[in-house]
C-alpha cells in the first residue's frame, strides 16, 4: 500500500475520514524545525482510515520500531522540504493522472466548447453553467480516446456556474467521485484537468498542479493556470476525487476560479432535475429575470405606462402613480427602485407603496419574468 | 447584453451571496482606497462561446484564509446592516461607480506592471538575494518555501546557466554544454550584439557559432576552458506529472511546474486564404469565399478556378491545400485564377485562422493578459514537452532540471497562459553535436539561402526569357527577390564582421595575458636574482 488512502467512497461525506487521520500538528512542526504543518504518515499495516486518536502511542512506537518509511503527507497542503519528498509527490501525480485521465471529457452544446467530468458510473457529467448555456438542449460528450457520445443538458445554476450534463446511451462509464470542497485547506494540492483552447487530436488532455489560494463557499481559487477550454474541467484533490470546476481566470496566471464540488452536491436534485437557475456568472436565463412590466418617466418614480396585463397592471397600479416604497425601503431615486427589484425572484410577492391623488396606497405585485415580456401569452 | 450590464448583475448577484470571496463592487471600491495591495481582477469565462462576453465582472483577488475568517465573521455578525448602509452608499454616487471601479483596476493593473518592471530592472545579485517570486503567497506554488526543495539538486545545473544579454538585459537564458565554452540558447530571441552573464557574475563576449532554425536553437561560443558544465539526463523517462525545475543563476529556481503533456509535434502555423474548394473538371473551383478574409482582400471570388499558385500549376484539390498551408501566415503568394475563361492574378496576403475566428480571437486575448508575454516563436517544433510553469519569453533557452537534479530539456518557448515548452533533452543535445561541426554557422546558413534564392532568381529569370508574355509580375517577384539576396547579404556580412570582431577581441586579451604572463615571469626571475644576491 503506496498511496496510504482509504479506498474510494461513493458518497461525499464520507471523505472526512480522509482528513481526520493527522497527528498533533505541534509536535510534528517542531520535529521538522519549522511552523508549518507537516504530517508524517507510518507506512506498514496502520489503518489510514482511522484517526490518531485510535492509535495508541504504544501502537505508533511498535510501528515505528519496525521501522517502516516516514512519509509526510502532502495531502493537506504541506510543502515539500526535500527532494525525498518532491520525489514521493511526483509518484502520485503520476498515478493520479492515470487515475483521472478517462473520466475527463471534452463537453460541446452548440457553439460553446468546454470541459466536463464524467461523476457517476451511468453518466452524469459535471461541468460549467456558462458551458452548457441552458437547459435541456443537445450536447457531445468526446472521451479522451475521441468516442463521442450523444447528451442531454440538464440543469444549472448560473448564479455558481454550475451546470450538468447526462450522457444519453446507457453504459457504465469511467468516472470520478466528488469529495468535499469546504474541507480544502489553504495550501492544499490540487490538480487541474482539461481542454485548454478547446479539443486538439493530437494533444489531449493537459494536466496541471497547483494548491489553494482560497476557499470560499461560492468560488475557490487555485494556482493551476485555466484558459479558455477548460471551464467545466475538473479540479480534483490528491485522492483523486473532484472538488471543484474550473470556471473562471482573472488577470493573472495565477487567477484561477473553480465552482466549489459542494455547490452540486448540495443541488443535486434541482440540477438533475433540469433546473435552469441563478443569476449571474453563468448569465441570465430569461425565465428568472424579475419583470414588472411597467416604464417611470424619465429618472422620476412616476409610472409613465404599463404594460396590459403585465405584473404591474394585474396589480392596479396605474399611469400617473408615484412609486415611493418597495418592501419596505423608502425610495428616493427610480435607479434604487431597479436595484431592489432587480433582486426579486419570478412568482414572488413584493409590497409596493404608491401615491396616487395624494394618497399613498400598498399594492401587491406578483414579479413576472422577463421570458413573459418577450413571450407574452 | 452588453458588459456593463453583466457588471451591474455580477454586484448584485455577488451582493446576496454571504460570501466574503464575491462582494459587492461598492465593497471593491472601498477596499482599493484602503489598500494598495488589494488586487481586483476581471474574471473572464474560460470556454469557447460564440456568443457570450467576454467580462462578465469585476472580483477582489481571493482574501488570505485570515483575512477571510476576518470578513466572514464581520459578514455574518451585521451582514443585513452592512448591506443597508452599502445600498445606501450606493445610492449616493452610483452613476459614477462603474467608471471608478474601471478606472481603480486598471490603475492597479498598472501599479502590478510597474512593480514587475522593477523587479526586472534590478542587479542581478539583488534579484537573487530577494528572489523572483517574492511577491507570491506562502501557500502558492511559486512560493520561496516551495522552491527551496529543489535547493540540493539544481547547484550544478545554476553552475552552467548563463544569462544572455543584450543592452544591460536579460534576453534570453542558456546553457553550457561544454567546458570550452558552448552554450546553447533559444535562437529567435538573439539579436547581436550579445554577452553571457555566467553563474559567478561575470560578463564575457559571445558570438553565435551555429544556427538551427528547426530546433530554434543556437550554439554561442564564449572564451573558456574549464567552465562548469550542464549534467544532462541521460535516459529520456518524463511522463505526465514529472517535476520539472526551470533553472536560471540562484541557488532556486526561476519556476515549478509539471510535465502537462507529453513531448510532441507542435505543428507550424500555416497561412490561411478563408476560401472554400471544391475539385471540378476545371481544376479547383472556389465555392465560398470568408467575408474580410485574406482572399477577399486579394480580390479572389466564389466561382473562380485556381490554376497556379506563385507560378506552380495546380489541378487537384489535394495538391493545392497542402501548398497554400506550406506558407507560413504574413507571407504574400500570387494566384493564378481562371474568370470567365481569363487568367487573373491575385496576390493574397496569407492571414492567420485564428484572426477570423472569434473563439481563437478570444483564447488569444486570454492567453496574453495580464501582462503574460508569449515567445514570438512558440510553434512549429519537431518535438516539445508542455509543462505549467510560469515563464517569461525571456526565460527560455536555458536548461530544466528534473527531482534528481539532470537537465531533462532546455525551455524553447513560452506559449500561452498555461503552456511552456520544452525541447527534450536527447533533441537538444543532439541538436548540439550538429552545431558543433561548424555547418550551421550563420554565415553558412545565410549563404544558403542566398543559394536558394539565386537559384529561384535563375528560374524565374528562364522563365521570362521563354515567355512572349507581359513578365510584370515575373519582374517584380525578380526586384523582391534581389532585395531579400540584397538583406541576406547584409547579415551575412553582419555575421562575419561580428565574429571577426570576436576573434580580435580573443585575440588581444590573449595578448595582454601572454604579455602580463611574460611581465610576471621577468619580475620573478629578478626575485630570484636579488635573493641569490642577499644570500
């Protein structure tokens, strides 16, 4: 047993183990002489799943008697501080990427271009919202050897930028398995898979190491250089699992943003639902597009029109009323207006306060969507 | 939906999320007056589309884990109020806002290149002392601490790596190959004059001493005799993951990064018409020509028969795209078409693809932002391994280090945002062997392709004396020819005259040290005189 990992476990919450099994992190900095966190792991029969504190010291001293290898463990983001070590790091790159290699895809929806990662044995493919586009629409997934295959986009939540994809054909397909993204440390090792400037024949997949910058709940950033391409690319860990997807770059090279695994995790079921969602990074899909159907005059807050039977004339409000209120917010210009309802959802119900003849009067308006106003029915 | 409006939905989307990784611009705003070192970035979508934009907003650089923790307890104690009082902020000076914050980015930006060229225009022993990456985070992997693991095994490689320079800069890294003073580089970015910075800190004058243009590598020739020499891998086992160290004078290195992809063929960009064709009995007949493309520019239309390309006939579909991609882009070809039964030319600068192409358009624009240089040659290898270390045009040419320490390859170009590449070694050293005969000296090459062009002359010379017809174009293809033999032969003399400048240079340093040698002798021989005579 090299890799001194638990075996892969389907089911996401159980990687913690994964996390558990480091020593006290104190001692072992000063073994090293240094305040960074290096985890020193005993090769030999020592159950990696189960955390120190199941191992007595009497029990670690017999087996470091035996006198196995130390390792230390890069897997929480300790840097190598010798060439022993670079050297154990560059074993498992290489065993990871032979491990990741066949469950990276290259995505196609349209005109668009993107990399996916195959997630589940029967073919859900995770990728980027801004890659799949929409809902439900014809997709290709190409496998590294250059199979392509028919899918189907399902859902996505633009907000993240994270959309899915299912392979149509009923097969069992090489995949990878997510893992938890709110457990990444700063620091920690990662690798980044994917199509750089689109599919090429003869150059496949490019592989690429990094470590986190940052871990936030709604984006995490790395040190592993994107392009355009590999968005919807898998960002996986050192076990191999997915943690992330590539969605972004900033200005530098070192500007890199994946979507946390754990957003699709957590939205599972909307997303292999279908559903279409979000705002923001992944666009705007018109249906959740906050509409009232109703112009002001000028910069004013007094309604020049609205639109028969848009949201606002199904509410009363009409021509000549002064807006002053929206859920409670005093307004005092027609852009803070747009900016509070701007962040009203389709269906929900907003409490607008309007003057009319010198009398102010509250009038419910049940948000229309902007696919209403270009398709009005 | 234009760019502005994406940024007003990115602060707004941003705003609702309690995540202090994405705030609000007015956040942004804030936090740049408050701190300089606070970097905001425009994030840009990483796939190909058609049909989306490009910026789709502005994003504070990801806040240290402290920093982090700081703002989410802060956002989680008042999150409802600290929106309010934002909302109201921006309420306020909200027209001005987006302007502001454009204008904040690209004063950072401009900050963030200001402060790269100082690095750059640093003594190179400060440099050193303070190292390259000294602004990256502890926890990145370009951080000192990292690079630092590689401390025990890149010594004798920074032994035998020079700097090339040109005008107190840095253009180009190299490598020694031999104790005698051959040190291989990257040819394209050498412009003579030049001297090599070796490991110690000194400057000596180098000429070119050969020239392989397939490799893009050159062998430089310096005065030395007992120089430190690279130690070359000797077997060839990279694979997908390897470390690979970019080495440059310190004891750590310029750059980390991985084998991304195997060594390869990098094709060589060929030229492109933006037409389509189609085989008919007449010959190649267009069917289409690309709107702004190259050959509308050079006049050609849909229907015409393309019967010559620069005098050549052609009648097979098959013959003639292999032809036109054979031209490299920027370069002028002459067709010969066939319309309404005439023979018309057309002279077609040939284009690049990518120009035309939207998607590629936008990868190009991605992989030189934020200040990221590419090579100005970085296609067209006989084989290369990519790897993901961050390297500067100037970076290339010197050797690259594996964990044991060997050169596994020399660094030939750096050619996007997440690709550098590299010659193997067994290519590079072979590549030397054959420099080292002498064969390829630049006046050597010069001289054939002034051969070439010659013999092209006399042919098209042959051609005009057999042809009754109007030879126009035959004499202006004639008078550019002889104006490309007019500046071979000018570099060619160049070429000479620098080396034969070298030689003298050798040639009085020698000199003065055979002289100083003979001085010394002399003045110990006195020694000895005057010693015998006390005693």
């Amino acid at each position: 047993m090299t890799r001194c990992l638990p075996s892969r476990i389907d089911q996401p919450g159980v990687r913690t183990l994964t996390y558990e099994r480091s020593g006290n992190p104190r001692i072992l900095a000063a073994l090293c002489g240094s305040t960074a966190l290096f985890l020193f792991i005993l090769l030999g029969n020592v159950a990696f799943a189960q955390t120190d504190a199941d191992i007595s010291e009497e029990e670690a001293a017999a087996t470091a008697d035996k006198s196995v290898q130390v390792e230390f463990d890069f897997f929480d983001g300790a840097a190598p501080i010798s060439i022993a070590q670079l050297k154990q790091m560059e074993k498992h790159f290489k065993e990871l990427s032979g491990d990741v290699k066949d469950a990276t895809v290259s995505v196609q929806v349209g005109s668009n271009q993107g990399t996916g990662v195959i997630v589940t044995r029967d073919g859900y493919v995770m990728t980027a919202a801004h890659v799949i586009g929409g809902a439900d629409r014809p997709a290709i997934i190409k496998l590294p050897d250059g199979t392509e295959l028919e899918a189907k986009t399902l859902g996505l939540n633009r907000q993240f930028d994270s959309g899915l994809l299912k392979i149509k054909a009923k097969d069992k397909y090489p995949y990878l398995s997510p893992g938890v993204s709110s457990e990444l440390k700063t620091g920690q090792w990662v690798m980044a898979i994917g199509h750089p400037g689109g599919w090429e024949e003869d150059r496949g997949l490019v592989y690429r190491i990094g470590r986190i910058l940052n871990n936030g709940d709604s984006a995490i950033s790395t040190d592993c250089s994107l392009v355009g391409g590999d968005s919807g690319g898998p960002l996986v860990d050192m076990n191999g699992d997915v943690v992330g997807i590539h969605s972004r770059i900033g200005m530098r090279v070192s500007d890199n943003v994946h979507v946390p695994v754990d957003v699709f995790s957590e939205q599972w079921d909307d997303l292999s639902k279908g559903r279409d969602w979000g705002r923001g990074i992944g666009g705007v899909n018109p249906a959740n597009e906050p509409w009232i159907g109703m112009s002001m005059e000028g910069d004013t807050l007094v309604i020049e029109s609205v639109v028969e039977k848009g949201p606002a004339d199904k509410a009363g409000i009409k021509k000549g009323d002064r807006v002053m209120e929206i859920d409670g917010v005093r307004l005092r210009s027609q852009r803070r207006f747009r900016t509070l309802f701007q962040r009203a959802e389709p269906k929900e119900k907003l409490k607008i306060k309007i003057k009319r003849d010198d009398k102010e009067m509250d009038i419910e308006v049940t948000v229309g969507s902007r696919k209403d106003a270009d398709d009005p029915r | 939906m234009t760019p502005g409006n994406d940024l007003g939905n990115i602060s707004l989307q941003t705003s609702q999320l309690n995540d202090p990784a994405m705030k609000t611009k007015n956040a942004i705003h804030s936090s740049i007056i408050k701190s300089h070192s606070v970097a905001i970035f425009c994030a840009l979508f990483i796939s190909f589309s058609g049909s989306s934009v490009l910026a789709i907003g502005v994003q504070e650089a990801p806040p240290t884990q402290q920093e982090d923790d700081k703002k989410k307890e802060k956002y989680e104690k008042g999150a409802e109020e600290q929106d309010k009082s934002e909302q109201d902020k921006s309420e306020q000076d909200e027209s001005k806002k987006n302007d502001e914050v454009k204008d904040d980015k690209k004063e950072t930006e401009e900050k963030q290149d200001a402060a790269e060229e100082n690095t750059d225009s640093e003594s190179p022993s400060e440099g050193r002392r303070r190292g390259r990456r000294s602004r990256s985070r502890a926890s990145s992997r370009t951080s000192n601490g990292f690079l630092d693991a590689f401390q025990p095994v890149i010594g004798p490689t920074a032994k035998a790596t020079v700097q090339i320079r040109r005008n107190d800069k840095t253009i180009a890294l190299g490598a020694i190959v031999s104790a005698d003073g051959y040190v291989l580089t990257k040819l394209s970015e050498l412009k003579t004059p030049i001297t090599c910075r070796l490991a110690d800190g000194k400057d000596v004058s180098a000429y070119v001493y050969g020239v392989h243009p397939e490799t893009d590598l050159a062998l430089l020739k310096v005065e030395g005799d007992k120089l430190p020499v690279v130690p070359w891998a000797t077997e060839d086992t990279l694979d997908i993951g390897n470390w690979l160290a970019t080495v440059k004078d310190g004891i750590r290195p310029l750059g980390v990064g991985v084998v991304g992809v195997n060594a390869r063929l990098i094709k060589p960009q060929s030229g492109f018409m933006g037409v389509n064709l189609r085989q008919t009995e007449r010959g190649v007949e267009i069917t289409n020509v690309t709107a702004d493309s190259p050959a509308q520019k050079g006049g050609l239309d849909r229907g015409d028969v393309v019967i010559k390309v620069n005098g050549e006939s052609f009648t097979e579909i098959d013959k003639l795209i292999p032809r036109v991609k054979s031209f490299p882009p920027g370069e002028e070809i002459r067709l010969t078409v066939l319309r309404d039964g005439n023979e018309i030319v057309a002279d077609v600068v040939l284009g690049e693809e990518r120009s035309l192409n939207p998607l590629y358009e936008r990868s190009n624009q991605q992989n030189t932002m934020g200040g990221n240089r590419l090579s100005k040659r970085r296609q067209n290898f006989p084989s290369a391994v990519q790897h993901d270390t961050f390297l500067k045009p100037e970076d290339c040419g010197g050797p690259v280090v594996d964990v044991d320490g060997k050169v596994v390859g020399i660094n030939i170009a750096r050619q996007g945002r997440v690709a550098s590449l590299m010659l193997p070694a067994s290519l590079a050293q072979k590549v030397v062997n054959d420099l080292k005969t002498g064969q390829w000296a630049p006046a050597v090459v010069h001289k054939n392709r002034i051969d070439e062009i010659n013999r092209t002359l006399q042919d098209l010379m042959t051609q005009v004396a057999l042809s009754p017809m109007n030879n126009d174009d035959l004499e202006k293809k004639i008078k550019e020819l002889n104006e490309k033999e007019k500046s071979l032969r000018e570099k060619l003399d160049n070429t000479y005259r620098e080396r034969l400048r070298a030689e003298w240079e050798i040639e009085q340093a020698s000199q003065t040290f055979d002289s100083a040698k003979s001085e010394i002798e002399r003045l110990q021989k006195e020694r000895e005189k005057l010693v015998d005579g006390t005693k």
